[in-house]
C-alpha cells in the first residue's frame, strides 16, 4: 500500500457511527430521501445500524481521522446438514472511491478471516456485489435463488384443508416460532436470532403482510410474507412444515384472484416451482444467491455430518488457499467404523489417495450445491475416478435453502 504510514486500522465503535453511515450511504447508494419514502424517520436512519456497531465486528482503515473503507462481520449461526454452525454474515464492504486500488479491503477480509477463526465460525456467508471478486478471495457461490412469475390464470386450484390462514403482526412470535423449526429442517439456512430479524425486514415498506396457516389445533405450520401493488402480488418468502400448510397458503393467495393480474416471488429451495403446479408453464429464472467460505478446513471437516458411511477410507486432502495459509497445505481425513477425523499431515501415508481442489471447490462440495461427479468433469477435483463413487456416498445430497439479505 502506498503511504501506508498514513493509514490505520481498527474496529469502529460507538463514537463512528455518522462516519460509518455515511460510507454505507455512499458505497450503497442509499438517499435520506428513498428511506424516508420506506417509511423512516430522521432519528432511525441515523441509528439504524447502531445495532452493527455494538453486536457486530466492524473493522476499518482510516486515512488519518477520515473512514477509508469498512467491513462487517455478524455472529450468526446456520444449519449445516442437521448440525448447528457458527457462522460470520459478512456485508457492509465498502470503500470510498478515491481509496481504490490499494488493497485496503483485501486487508480487511485478511484479517476478518482470523477474527472469524479465533471466534469459531468456521463458515461464512455474504450477498456478494460482485462474484469475481469474492471468488478471489476463497469465496464460492453456494445457493441460488429462483424468481417465479405466476399470471392470476395459472394459480393453484382451492384444496380443501382443515385449518385456517390468519394475518399477523411481523414481529409475531408464531411467524419466527415456524421459521425456527423449519430452519433446523432444511440445511443451509439462517437460523434467525433478533439481529437477523431486524435486518430480515430491515427495507420492507410498510405494506409488508404476514400471513399463517394454523391447522384445526391452531397450531402455527407455515407463513407467507407479501405485500400487494400495482396488481402485483408480490412474496418475500413462503415457508410451509407440510404439505397441508402449502395448501392451505396457496389457497389463500389464490383467493387474491380479483385483486391480482399475477403473483411474483422467490424460491430458494434449488428446485423448480412449476412441477408442483397444475399449470406449469409459468416463467421462472435462477440466478446465483449467495456465497459461502470455509474459514477453517480441519475445523470444519472435523464437525462436518458426513453421511453413515461404513467402509474405511483414508483421503489426502490438498487444499489450495491464498487467503488463509492454515487451511493452505495437507490434511488426512479418515473415515473409520463410521467415525471421520480430520487431522494437518506434513507427509501423509501412501495408502490415502490424494483429492487435490480449492477452498471455493471444497466449500460449494461440502455445502451439497455441486455434487463432486459434475465438480470432477469440470475440472475442478483433481482425483482418480474410481474414487468418485466414494466422495458421493459420503457428503450429503441435501441443496441449501438460504433467503436472507444482510
């Protein structure tokens, strides 16, 4: 960096908050004007992410007293194959233009990589502005995210269902109750504590609704979260324990039918809408959604729910990693009566075969959003075929479900 002298870095704190704001402000593009018409006020635009500041890790450069560049790092956790992770939410990166070019934020994410270690969260998650950037960093696409779009003609047939949808408030204890469970159902996703909450409906108009469907026991079972414009019905997310509650949320938005020309929405499931319809000859694109890091291999290998597999095996992983260098090297994972072990090997036995990938590869493999056959035809394991078989046995099938924004 030049005139490195003239720089420092350190975690923000209390005192930074207008400088902090006003990066995000600035490197978002993000007016007073658009927020006020969201429904803000003065007074929570200026704290609004005060929250960042006292739950978070927010770690700068600064140019003498001036905010050159920042980057955030939220606790949170996830389900990882039925396992709860600890896990670091990385947004807010953000550098002011004239700052560019000096690697100031490839500094941060260094140094945001040892914090995250140190703290035991040995994945991170981020919504990335650019994905060649983050790929070069370790980062790997790890969900996508599907958009459907349904016209009002197309909408599923009513099926009778015992129970009932009822609006509630969004801060509903019910709604968060039936995402938590399905969270711990489905790998991949957020499991949301307040701060994920808060920054879940963070830029959501005031014409956001929340609905649920509570079977004839009036037990909460699934929820849509919408709004309605422009003839638009418009859903956020759409979370159902079974297929009694998807019934019964269809349903009610079909019961939208004289208000609506068409109803959009999001599917983060990695498999197609349209199968379940009747008419499935509606529109529907997929589109990379976020991207995932393992921010410790042996770590994360060691507590990773790899699938019962009951043969011995013994694999000499090479991982390639620029950012991380104890993840850059040789690790030996053995697989023995059922019990897998992880352990650094500065000349592993013979007797283990080699599979040669990295960090990105490893990460997209582990979190089941490429299966290791098409990862090996593209090139991107370098490992003997006879040994693919294996490595599929092994790893999980499950897709990873992710529909948070932070």
């Amino acid at each position: 960096m030049e005139n490195r002298d003239l720089f420092t870095m350190r975690e923000l704190g209390d005192r930074d908050l207008e400088q902090f704001n006003s990066l995000l402000k600035y490197a978002f593009q993000v007016t007073s004007d658009e927020m006020l018409k969201t429904g803000w006020q003065e007074d929570e635009m200026k704290y609004s992410k005060a929250p960042m500041l006292k739950n978070a890790f927010v770690l700068g450069w600064f140019h003498g007293e001036n905010l050159a560049s920042q980057i955030v790092i939220y606790p949170m956790e996830m389900n990882i194959e039925g396992e709860r992770f600890e896990m670091g939410g990385i947004t807010g990166v953000a550098t002011y233009p004239e700052y560019a070019g000096r690697g100031l934020i490839h500094s941060l994410m260094s140094e945001c990589l040892r914090h995250m270690r140190e703290k035991r969260q040995y994945i991170s998650i981020l919504c990335p502005y650019s994905i060649p950037f983050y790929r070069k960093m370790g980062w790997e696409v790890v969900s996508d995210k599907l958009s459907f779009h349904i016209k009002d003609t197309q909408l599923p047939r009513r099926k009778p269902v015992p129970g009932m949808v009822e609006r509630v408030p969004l801060e509903s204890e019910d709604l968060k109750n039936v995402y938590e469970y399905f969270a711990l159902q489905h790998h991949g996703a957020l499991i949301r504590d307040d701060l994920a909450w808060d920054e879940y409906w963070r830029w959501e108009t005031e014409d956001m609704t929340a609905a649920i469907y509570y079977n004839e026991k009036h037990r909460p079972l699934g929820y849509v979260a919408y709004s309605i414009e422009n003839e638009h019905f418009n859903i956020k997310e759409l979370v159902y324990l079974n297929q009694e509650a998807r019934h019964g949320l269809w349903n009610y938005i079909s019961a939208h039918f004289s208000m609506i020309t068409d109803v959009r929405g999001y599917n983060y499931t990695g498999e197609p809408l349209a199968f379940l319809l009747e008419d499935s000859e509606i529109r529907e694109t997929i589109e990379p959604n976020v991207m995932g890091r393992i921010i410790d291999v042996r770590e994360f290998l060691s507590r990773y729910p790899f699938e019962n597999f009951r043969e011995d095996l013994r694999l000499h992983l090479r991982i390639h990693d620029r950012m991380a260098e104890w993840n850059d090297g040789d690790f030996l994972l053995c697989v023995k009566d059922g019990e897998v072990t992880c352990e650094p090997c500065a000349d592993c036995e013979e007797d283990a075969a080699m599979v040669e990938m990295d960090i990105q590869t490893l990460t997209a493999m582990l979190m089941g959003y490429k299966r290791p056959s098409y990862l090996y035809e593209n090139e991107r394991i370098q490992v003997d075929y006879h040994l693919i078989p294996y490595l599929e046995r092994l790893i999980p099938i499950e897709k990873p479900y992710f529909s948070d924004y932070f």
